[in-house]
C-alpha cells in the first residue's frame, strides 16, 4: 500500500466518523432534552450512550490521521498500530458506558424509583434514533470494509448495537403506557448488557490483533487457495501471518524448481505478490522464501506430513 493510498482510506476514514458526529450530537441533544422532561431512565441511559459515540468519534478521527503517517525509520513499517489503539480506546469507552448503563438500571429497579411520566416521548425518540443508526451502519460498516479499519469497524458496529439498545428503549416506553411501572427501568438494563457485550466483543478482537494473533482462518485459507492456483509453486510451508493496523504482514516459504534463474524466480515472486495484494481483502506486505523443490527438502517436508506439495 503507497503512502498516497493510506492518506485516501485516512480522509474517507475521517469523513465516515465526521457524519456520525454531527448524528451523535443531535441525537444526544434530543434524548436528554426528552429524557429529563419525562423522567425516562432508559432513554437518559441512551443519551449518555450517544455522549460517549461522541468522544470516540473525536478518538477516531485523531487516530485516523496518526495511523496515516507514512513509514519513517523508526516505524519502518508504518503507523497502523497506532489506529489499533484508538480502537482499543473506543472499544473501551462502550464498555464504560454499559457498565453504567446496567448500575444506574439495577439501582433504580432495586429501590424502585418512580418511572417516566409519558411513553409515548419516548417511542417517537427512539423511532427516530433507530432510522438513523441503522442508516449510520450501513454507511460506515462500507467504508471500513473498503479501508480495513478496526476502529471504524467498531464504530459501524456501534451504530448497530445503538439499533438494538433503541428498539429496547422503544419497548421500554411501550410498556409505560401499558402501565407496566419497572418496564423503563428493566429497558434500561437490558440497553446496558447489550451495550457491554458488544464491547466486549470489540476489545477481545483488539486483543488479538496486539498480541500478534494470526489474521484468521478465513484469510489463510484465501492465502492457500490462491498459491494452490499458481502452477509454478510446488508446495509451501511455515505460513506466519498478523496485523498491522489496516496491512496484512505474511511470512510464507514456497518449493520451486530448483533449475529456474533467479530472474525467473523472482519474476514467478513477483507474480505471487501481485495476486495476493489483488485477490486479499487486505493491503498485504508479504515476505516470500523461496526453497528449492529437490529431492532432500521434498523428502523433509513428507515426512512432516506436508499436504501443500504438488
């Protein structure tokens, strides 16, 4: 990936979270507003929610534009790693707020506080924070497929999770006008679980990527289809693959025909790359050793059972 591509991902990146922003500060704005005037827990807790999708927009952003930073010779492989920790911060931040969305609820159904005066406030709230959240996901969760960005992943999933914590709301506000006292409260708490879970979720993912996790089944098993495709390579091993940020690293070590010049060897390299960086749904940065296919590697790698020969 050119250090012009990463500047374009970073901008669209940016403006994705930027019209998330100016949603989150309405939606905030009217769930307050509306949530203090009738007194509703549930949709004050959902208020709060949408405070902290503001601040993590402003995390995203920042992150978005130090991530951008092309290589240097002390970070000779890029800045990525600094947009996986904004996303840690974010991913954080949600499960700040489920955990107190779900205390605040406990707390109000076990000294059984007085609920909201109106429900019906509370539906049209809600109704409209749902259009426009599912709105948001569909709008982000593209752009961070196209630019592999686990920061904005998160946010995307965020405006998903903001579906579901407002349908609950909805039904909490349902069930005030049927007369049910605790259904703002019970809302409330369930908002809060489903708040807490995703981010959960969202941090272990963040984890993974930290401690050098692989980049998944999925991805090698692309990497494999892809090699068994290329007819000059006669088998591979010791496949290593990991993430940085938006690039894909990859070790791997192919058999070719040990007559080949290095000229044509290189060349069939340079093919491999280019396929893998064609077909990958990440930008990938692989590092390819090449082993001779005579008779002593191939017996080797037999005898380790090696499927990948041809």
């Amino acid at each position: 990936m050119t250090n012009a591509d990463i500047a374009r991902e970073a901008r669209e990146i940016t403006s994705a979270t930027r019209v998330g922003l100016v949603f989150n500060m309405g939606l905030a704005a009217m769930k307050f507003i509306v949530g203090l005037i009738v007194g509703s827990l549930a949709l004050v807790a959902d208020g709060v929610n949408s405070l902290s999708d503001i601040i993590t927009d402003f995390a995203v952003i920042i992150g978005a534009r130090l991530g951008a930073k092309p290589a240097d010779r002390d970070h000779p492989f890029g800045h990525g790693k600094i947009e996986t920790l904004v996303a840690g911060i974010v991913d954080a931040g949600v499960i700040g707020v489920g955990a107190l969305i779900v205390w605040t609820a406990l707390k109000a159904l076990i000294q059984h506080s007085d609920g909201p005066t109106h429900g019906l406030p509370v539906i049209i709230a809600s109704a409209i924070t749902m259009g426009c959240k599912e709105w948001l996901f569909h709008r982000t969760h593209k752009v961070a497929d196209r630019c592999r960005s686990a920061a904005l992943k998160g946010k995307a999933w965020d405006h998903r999770s903001d579906v579901a914590v407002s349908t609950v709301v909805l039904v909490g506000g349902a069930g005030v006008m049927l007369g049910w006292e605790h259904a703002d409260a019970v809302a409330g708490l369930v908002v809060g679980s489903v708040v807490l879970i995703v981010g959960l979720k969202l941090v272990y993912e963040i984890f993974v990527e930290l401690t050098e996790g692989t980049a998944g089944e999925k991805t090698e098993e692309q990497i494999n289809s892809i090699l068994c495709a290329i007819p000059e390579v006669r088998g591979w091993h010791n496949l290593r693959t990991r993430r940085i940020g938006r690039e894909l690293l990859m070790d791997i070590h192919i058999l070719l025909d040990a007559n080949l010049t290095i000229d044509e060897a290189h060349n069939i390299v340079r093919s491999i790359e280019a396929t893998l960086s064609k077909e990958l749904e990440w930008p990938v940065n692989p590092m390819i050793h090449i082993d001779p296919d005579n008779a002593e590697i191939r017996a080797k790698r037999m005898a380790m059972g090696d499927k990948t020969l041809k």
